[in-house]
C-alpha cells in the first residue's frame, strides 16, 4: 500500500507541473485539491481517477523558478520534451507529388516516391531544414512549436503538435509560402487535461485544446 502511495506520488508530482526528473531530488510542495469551491492556482493541472473523482495539484512556481534558471516555463517545454520520440516517421501521400519525412528534434525533409519505388529508404531526400536549438516552445492553449531552418533552396518549416490521444498523429502538412511548410501533429504531449488510469499511464481529457 505505501508502495502505492509513494508511486502515485511520484506521478502526481511529474503530472503537476513536470519539474522533471532531476528537479525530484529537491524539496517541493504538491498542492493537492479535492475542493470545488477553491479557487484554483493558475499553474493547476486537474486530475480525475477511473472513478470519476477529480482534484487538482501544482507545485509551488516562485520556489521552482528560483531554483531553475528560465523558470517554469522551461521546465514544461523540457517536461514535454520528454514525451516526443526523435524516431524519424514518414508521411506519404499517394495522390502528393512530395513525401514527408520528420525526425524530431533533429531535421526534416521531403522525397519522391513513385509506383516504381521499391523503398522509401533509398530515395534521395530533399533537406527542408534542420531543427533550431531553443525553438521548442509550449504555447498557451498547452501545445507544441518547434522551428526546422536551413534546408535546401531556403526550405524551412514550423512543426505544431496538437492534442490527440496516440502519438505522432498526422493531420496535414501545408506549403503557405514557396518552400515555407508547416507540419501539424497530434501528440498527447501537447494536451492540457490528463485521467490518471491505473496508476500508470496520463490520458488527455479532448477540453478544446485544439491549435
């Protein structure tokens, strides 16, 4: 049982504010809320179990940030971070001219395929651009940006990760100017609300979160 307990803390914490996994060496305070009637701090994460009972937690933001050079806010891009898998995913599109290939945190490009491809892998790529150091960025409404510069003919792309309830969802990829894309995924990283089910995993709760 105190297993449990101390595990369920544990996600409670990550959850809460994702202070990330070296700052739980530190002393901090979970805030924990059963009450509807209080007023919420702003930095709230709600939590509800599989049997419908919900409170909210957060840690408290002026002890992190003071600790933490950036603050809060780098902590929740690093938090996110964590969630999003550098494995490279390819987006074919049969009746597109262009294929999409995205490896996260690291570059993107587009190819050619046709019906006389025998494999993606040995296609030659066409560099849209590499990822920009520091560009990942967490927006108000909980989702994801991050900026790909420097590719072939001055390519470049804007990456956003919406909310959705399996990773690496595609929803579309868009040229909105002459080599300018723009890359829109779905990835539970970029969702707000969370079910905490079992114990184990986080489940986004689908409350207007979109970009």
């Amino acid at each position: 049982m105190l297993q449990h307990v101390a595990f369920f803390l544990f996600v409670t914490a990550l959850v809460c504010s994702a202070p990330l996994y070296a700052d739980v060496l530190h002393d901090f305070v979970v805030k924990l809320n059963f009450s509807r009637t209080e007023v919420e701090d702003a930095e709230a994460t709600r939590i509800r179990f599989p049997g419908g009972q919900t409170f909210s937690c957060s840690i408290g933001g002026d002890a992190v940030s003071r600790r933490i050079p950036g603050g809060v806010d780098d902590l929740v891009v690093k938090a996110k971070s964590l969630a999003i898998s550098p494995r490279c995913h390819h987006y074919r599109f049969p009746t597109e001219y262009w294929s999409y290939e995205l490896c996260p945190g690291k570059e993107a490009s587009q190819f050619r395929v046709d019906g006389s491809t025998p494999s993606s892998k040995h296609v030659p790529k066409t560099l849209i651009g590499s990822f920009v150091e520091g560009s990942r960025r967490v927006l108000g409404n909980g989702t994801i940006e991050e900026r790909y510069d420097g590719g072939a003919a001055n390519r470049a792309a804007t990456v956003h990760y919406v909310c959705a309830r399996a990773t690496d969802i595609f929803t579309e990829i868009t040229e909105p100017e002459i080599h300018q894309y723009r890359f829109v995924l779905g990835h539970p990283a970029a969702c707000n609300t969370y079910t905490l089910d079992d114990g184990t995993y986080v489940y986004d709760e689908f409350e207007d979160e979109g970009p």
